[in-house]
C-alpha cells in the first residue's frame, strides 16, 4: 500500500480524539494529504451502523454487536480506508481491530481467537502501520468519577471497563507496532511524543510526490 495507516485507541475519554485532530492539523502543515476517520462509522453505511450499535437502551446480544462492529468495519474498509492507502494518503483512524479484542474480547467475553478470524475477513487482513494506544493511570481514571455516559457501550459497569482496560494493556504486548502512551500527561507532551513515534515508525518519510 502506498499510503500509511495509523489507529488511536484506548478506553472512553482518553484523549484520543483531540490527539487524533491535533495528528491531523501536523500533518496537513506539512504538506501530507490525510484522511482523518474513526470506528465504528466513517462512511455512510458505516455510520448508520454506529447509531444502531450505540442505541441506549436497544437490545443488541453480544454476538450481534460484534458482528455489528465487524459489518461497519468491512464497509469502511473496503469503501474509505484502502482506497486512500492506495491512494498515497496517511490515515489517521479512531479505533479500529484493538477495540474489538479489547471490548467484545476482553470485556464482554467472546473467544479472542474467533475475534482474530472475523477481525481477520472485516478488514481482509488490512493492518496498521503504528497503533498508538491512550492509556490512563488507574489512579487518574478513578480521580476522573463518574462523567455523563452518553452510549450504550459507555453505559458497561466498572468490571467492564476494567478488564477492557487490562485488555488493552495485553494487547499492545502482543500487537506488531503499537505503543502505549500514558494519556495522563497534558495535551501538548502526548501530542510530542506521537510526533516522535511517527518518525521513528517513518511514517513520515513518505516520498514528496505522496504529498498534497
Ligand atoms: P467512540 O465513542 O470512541 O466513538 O466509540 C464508540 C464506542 O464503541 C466506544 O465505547 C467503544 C465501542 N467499540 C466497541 O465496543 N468495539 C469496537 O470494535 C469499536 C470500534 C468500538
């Protein structure tokens, strides 16, 4: 693929969609030509699925939601993601496979293997060229309290919310190219550190002519 593809994750309110925009606007400074896009949604179809898959108070089974999540990944896939990539372009996803194994794995409990295989036929084996995943402290995510859950997933208890946390952690153990990054700092220390990971992941040494 001529473009390159980087995934921001990490629990509810970690920050990442301001590093996401705050990604975006460097990028775009520096001539690049990006496409700034998130999970579930990103496209039409895709987003209609995220309403549906977000619902308070639907009854949306554990395997249903998944396959939810997998339907809208396949759409944007297919409809957004790697035609930009062959494009030249860099995108710059929030959540992408991470969020699945972590939320629909870890948290809700289906087998993380048959999470692989559907993760697997969704994104026809598409991966990302760095995932940055946001994490904070438990001491800071405790101090935070409790804010105005807004959707369904949102909505998941305290046990969930840990073991997807836990997840996460494990995950970037076992996934090529993803870092974890203390979402505990300010704003602008985190947004350095992404830069630093972009070069050292040559992210940005894409030729000129990749340029906007
Ligand atoms: P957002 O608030 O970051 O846009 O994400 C919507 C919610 O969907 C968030 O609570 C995480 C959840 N989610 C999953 O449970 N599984 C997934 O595969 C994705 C992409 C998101």
């Amino acid at each position: 693929m001529k473009g390159k593809f980087i995934v921001l994750e990490g629990p509810d309110r970690c920050g990442k969609s301001t590093q996401a925009k705050l990604l975006y606007n460097y990028l775009i400074a520096q001539g690049f030509d990006v496409e700034l896009t998130r999970e579930p949604g990103g496209t039409p179809t895709a987003e209609k699925i995220r309403q549906i898959v977000l619902e308070p108070g639907l009854d949306v089974r554990p395997m249903a939601e998944l396959l939810l999540y997998e339907a809208s990944r396949a759409q944007h896939t297919q409809e957004k993601i790697i035609p930009a990539l062959q494009a030249g372009k860099i995108v710059i996803c929030e959540r992408y496979t991470m969020s699945t194994s972590a939320y629909q794995g870890y948290a809700r409990g289906i087998d993380l293997k048959l999470i692989d295989t559907v993760n697997q036929i969704a994104t026809t084996g598409l991966q990302p060229d760095l995932t940055l995943v946001f994490l904070m402290s438990d001491e800071y995510f405790s101090s935070r309290g409790e804010y105005l859950f807004s959707d369904r997933l949102e909505r998941e208890d305290q046990e969930f919310r840990q073991n997807m946390r836990q997840g996460y952690k494990n995950l970037v153990e076992r996934t090529p190219h993803a870092h974890l990054i203390n979402a505990d700092d300010d704003v602008d220390a985190i947004h350095e550190q992404v830069t630093e990971l972009l070069k050292k992941y040559h992210i940005t040494d894409l030729c000129p002519s990749q340029k906007s």
